[in-house]
C-alpha cells in the first residue's frame, strides 16, 4: 500500500446524518473505504437541528471554537462522532443562528452559512494539532475552503502548502454571492470571468483555486466541458481540463444487495433466480396486474424531474402499452413535477390491468420494483452518475437508458443492458425494442446479459482507489511550489 494520508473531508451532507441526494451518499460511503485503505480520514459537516437535538453516538466537545471572519471571530461549538460502522471521526461545526434550521439549505444566507462553516472546519482541526495532507471538498457549499487555503491561507503557516481536490456533484448549482464574502472571509483576489461585476460564484471558485478538480463519472467530466453541459461554466473547465477527472461514484452494496435486503420479501443471487422470480410476482399482485411470466415488465423509478428525460418517456410508454412491441406490462414508482405525474396517471389510466403509476416516495418499496421488473428505463437527458441504473442491475432488471454522464459509463450495450444516444423517443423506442426482441425471442442471450450486470463491481472501492490517486498526484502537484 502507498503512504497512509490525512485527509480532510468536508460535505454540506453526510449520510446517515444528513441526506438530500448523492453528495450525502459518498459523504457517507467514500471516508469509510478510505480508512479501510489505512488512510487518517477526518469528516466535518454542520450541526443542523437533528444533532442539536440529540444524536445517538454524537456528543459535544469540550471549549469553544473562535472563528476568524472579517475582523473579529465568531463563536461556534463542536460535536463529535463516528461514520456508523467505523471509526472515522466526524465533527460538526456547531452554530445555532447558522444551522439550526428547519431545512439543510434554501436560505438566503446560504453563501455566509457554508463560508462560515468551511472556515470553521478548517481551524477546527488545526486547533487539534492535526495537519491535513489533502483537503477534500464537494460541491459549492465547501468551495470557500477551497479558495480560502488557495489565497489567505497560504499566508498562514498552519495551512500553507496544503492542497485541495475539489468534487462537482451537480454543476447546476453554483452559490452565487455578492462579492462582500470575501471581505467577511478576509480574501483579497481577483474576479474571475465567470463572475460579472460584484458577483462571486463558488462553484467557479473551486473548479478555479482547486490542485485537482474531479466529477463523479468520466463521461460527466467530458460533457461538462461542452457549451451544451456546462451550466456558463465549460470554458473555465477546458481551461483546467488536464486537471479535471471523472470517477464514477460507487453504491453501497451491503445496502442494496439482492441476497440479504430486508425490504424485499425474497432474497436472490445471481446464479439463484427463484426469489427473483416470486418478487416478480408480487410485485405485480401489488401493482394489480396480472401474474404472467411470458411478457416483459418494464419499470422506472425516479424522480420526476426534467433532467430525468421524462419528455421523451411518454409516448414510448404510449407505444409500448398500445403493443407495438408486443405484450408489455408498465410500473412507474416516482414522485415530482406535476406535469409528469399527470403524464404517468393519464396513461395508466387508460391502460389498466397493464400499466400501475405509484407517484409516491417509497424506499420500501423501491427494491421490489428493481427485483421485480425485467427492464429498467432511464432516459436521462443529462447524469452526473447516477445509481438507479446499478441498483437495477445488481437485482437484475436490465436497464435502458440514455448514454450520457455515468449511465454511458456503467451501462455496456449489448452487454449489461441497452442504450441509446440522440436525445428523442425515437432513439429511445429503438432501444426498448431492440432490448424486448431478445427478452422475448432470445432467452439465453438475455439471461447473459443479465448475469453480466448482477456480477459488476459497484463497490466504493474501486472508487476509493481512484479517489487515493487523485490525492497523491495533488499533494506531489504541490511538493514543488513549496
Ligand atoms: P438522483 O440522485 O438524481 O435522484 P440517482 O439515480 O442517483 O438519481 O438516485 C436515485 C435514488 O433515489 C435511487 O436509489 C432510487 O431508488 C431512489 N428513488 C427515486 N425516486 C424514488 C421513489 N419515488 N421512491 C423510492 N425511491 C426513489
């Protein structure tokens, strides 16, 4: 193994602790098979509400955190716990105005909440004695990390000469601020491009002041350098193209395996279909279908948001329920734009006894539907990862999905599942088609397909890997300015 690191972790979301999507998934997963690498992993989030309140195996720490902004400092306590499962330690920076709050974000202070947490995390471990090698952020709530070691902090011993990797989960979303944070976290720096007069833009700033820049698939890092994906940010991202990577997310898979879910009322595995088998049928008693096993059950789960690819989802499903491609049945488990869920219950309505909408948020019932179905659709328009399409793998729905982002990455066509590139219904039907002919009339090219998808790696530790590089090139990117 190489050299152990310390590595500095800071996320807006952890999970089990806080969770709005993805980011909270890798804050939860990545540190973990990280310290399983032997590596000194230290995660720090806020103190929202829930942990104020009381949380089991979270304590608060002893003394009081002085905060530097503007020309004073601010107060803040401490808590102190562990990642569920390991010893990684996690801290949270405590501030009742500042995270004491209903929701995670969606304020407008949002900008100043996470620049103070950002700073904060920072002294908070310094304070212990404790001196990163790296210092991982993600996303814009922790970017001011970023640029704060990248300016002011180089004028600080205690930080001078440490690098930061910097992780885009999902580019649409770029904190813009007046430019008086800086004056509050005491940066004096340039504006960038992408910044008009007066504005700052974190997400820009930590793809800008970042050692090494990275996205969570390589085919969402390609992408995002585009016109078409990147959000006005594409031109600062070709600028730091040859230090921008992409490494797919993992999935947890002691969460999400077929052979042992909870949730599920039989278990599977590869080489066992039976359980599979009887999950299909109550998954179709339950959606009030009838239980035949000689036509494909096609299915989604998602949410129903316009990124999802749903605008060219209906008249597939209007072609597929119409039987254009032979008997099908239909099961949509999603919740979201109106839109979309009046979509889903005009078709459904019209299509009984073939197609069910359930347009709800239910994780217990999500894992039937993956084991249950046959074919999994996912024609997102664009996916940074994404882990709808490995979920449907691991429990052996073969997915269709639209080749961008990570489903490009994770999906081989012909191989675990099927895809499609132009962005229309046609390109989608052919697909679905062409993933309907072998279910019907090649049943042993499927079952092939199939295994192959149940038996890929989705681990977080091939990404943990990826992840130890990218730290290592960053560090040694750093040796020899100092
Ligand atoms: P995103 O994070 O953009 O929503 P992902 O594919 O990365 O997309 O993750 C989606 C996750 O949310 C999957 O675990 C999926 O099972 C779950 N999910 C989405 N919609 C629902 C729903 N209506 N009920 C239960 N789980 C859902």
């Amino acid at each position: 193994m190489s050299e152990p690191l310390k590595i500095l972790f800071l996320s807006a979301e952890v999970a089990p602790f806080a969770k709005t999507g993805g980011l909270g998934d890798i804050g939860g997963s990545l540190p973990k098979e990280l310290r399983a690498m032997g590596h000194d992993v230290r995660v720090v989030m806020p103190a929202y509400r829930n942990i104020e309140a009381g949380y089991p195996g979270v304590e608060p720490v002893e003394g009081q955190l002085d905060v530097p902004v503007r020309q004073g400092t601010v107060p803040a306590g401490v808590f102190r716990g562990e990642l569920p499962g390991s010893d990684v330690p996690i801290y949270f920076v405590a501030q009742q105005q500042l995270f004491n709050r209903e929701r995670i974000y969606g304020y407008w202070d949002d900008p100043y909440r996470f620049a103070f947490f950002s700073r904060a995390a920072l002294e908070l471990v310094t304070k212990q004695g404790w001196r990163p090698d790296v210092v991982h952020c993600h996303d814009w709530h922790t970017a001011p990390a970023v640029t704060w070691l990248a300016t002011a902090g180089q004028a600080d011993p205690r930080f001078q000469g440490i690098p930061s990797v910097f992780t885009i989960h999902n580019l649409a979303h770029q904190g813009k601020v007046s430019w008086d944070i800086f004056d509050y976290m005491g940066v004096f720096t340039h504006s960038l491009t992408e910044e008009p007069f007066g504005e700052v833009n974190f997400m820009a700033r930590g793809i800008f002041h970042a050692a090494l820049v990275n996205t969570v698939s390589p085919s969402y890092a390609r992408e995002i350098m585009s016109p078409e994906g990147g959000a006005g940010l594409d031109k600062l991202l070709r600028h730091r193209q040859h230090n921008l990577h992409g490494i797919l997310n993992g999935l947890d898979v002691d969460d999400w395996n077929p052979a042992d879910d909870p949730r599920l009322e039989f278990h599977f595995d590869a080489d066992n279909l039976e359980g599979r088998l009887k999950n299909r049928r109550a998954l179709q008693a339950r959606a009030n279908l009838p239980q035949r096993e000689d036509i494909p059950l096609v299915a989604m789960v998602s949410r129903l948001d316009w990124q999802k690819g749903l605008d060219i989802t209906g008249h597939v499903i209007h072609l597929l329920m119409n039987g254009y491609s032979g008997d099908a049945q239909f099961i949509v488990l999603g919740t979201g734009e109106r839109q979309y869920e009046e979509m889903f219950a005009h078709l459904a309505a019209h299509h009984p006894g073939k197609m069910t909408a359930f347009l709800d948020y239910n994780a217990g019932f999500a894992p039937t539907v993956y084991a249950g179905s046959d074919i999994f659709l996912m024609p997102s328009l664009f996916e940074p990862c994404g882990l709808g399409q490995m979920i449907a793998m691991r429990y052996g729905s073969v997915p269709v999905v639209r080749a961008s982002g990570g489903l490009a990455d994770t999906v081989q066509d012909g191989i675990t599942g099927f895809s499609f590139y132009e962005y229309s219904d046609g390109a989608f039907w052919h697909a679905l088609q062409r993933a309907i002919y072998i279910y019907n009339v090649d049943k042993e090219s499927w079952r092939a397909i199939q295994r192959n998808g149940m038996t890929t790696d989705f681990s977080w530790q091939r990404s943990a890997h990826g992840y130890q590089q990218l730290y290592e090139w960053a560090i040694a990117s750093h040796q020899h300015l100092f």
